[in-house]
C-alpha cells in the first residue's frame, strides 16, 4: 500500500491518504475542522472537489451531483475518488462554504 499526500488548493495545507483510501476518508481522519460527511457512497454530493494536478481512480457517483461533463473537466466526490499519486484539489459548494468559511469571510 502506497500513501500519497492530498494538497488543498486554497489553503496549500497537506494530508495523507493511502491508495485503498477515498480522500474524504482520508480528509475527516486529518482532524480538518468543517468537513461535511454526506453518504459516503456518491448519492449526495456535498463532498465534490476538482482534481487539479494528479492521477486518481473513481467509483461510480450520482449523475445528480456530478455530471458527464464535470466528470471529463476532474471533478469527483471525494468519497469515490482513490488517489493514485499526491494529488491537489479545489474543494467546491457546500463543502467549500464548510471548510473555507474563515476564508471566505475574509475576502
């Protein structure tokens, strides 16, 4: 089993996920305050994320949350994605509002 960091785009901060491990597991293990655990299984879509640099693999997700064409552009739930290399994402809706709320407050 290999472990590859997961780097957050807009804060820069790093944690780690082994490669049989989804990043929203992986996320909720680090301690990161914020985190909206959902269904873990791609039905509800609150952990969606864009996969910016980095190989990953993924399992089926929600057609309501994710479409085909988010899917060619990386963007996966974080409960179906399994990294494959150290990996940065953008966080995005409501999970981007949860984590990133001091963030956002300031700008």
């Amino acid at each position: 089993m290999c472990t590859h960091r997961i780097i957050l785009s807009e804060t820069g901060e790093s944690f780690n996920c082994l490669d049989n491990e989804t990043v929203l597991n992986a996320l909720a293990r680090s301690g990161k305050r914020g985190i909206p655990i959902g269904c873990r299984g791609g039905g509800c879509g609150v952990c969606k994320v864009k996969v910016l640099v980095g190989d990953f693999t993924k399992r089926p997700m929600s057609r309501d949350h994710v479409s085909v064409l988010e899917e060619l552009n990386n963007e996966v739930l974080a409960c179906c994605m399994l990294p494959k290399s150290d990996v940065k994402v953008q966080v995005l809706g409501k999970m981007q509002r949860a984590m990133f709320r001091d963030l956002v407050a300031l700008s």
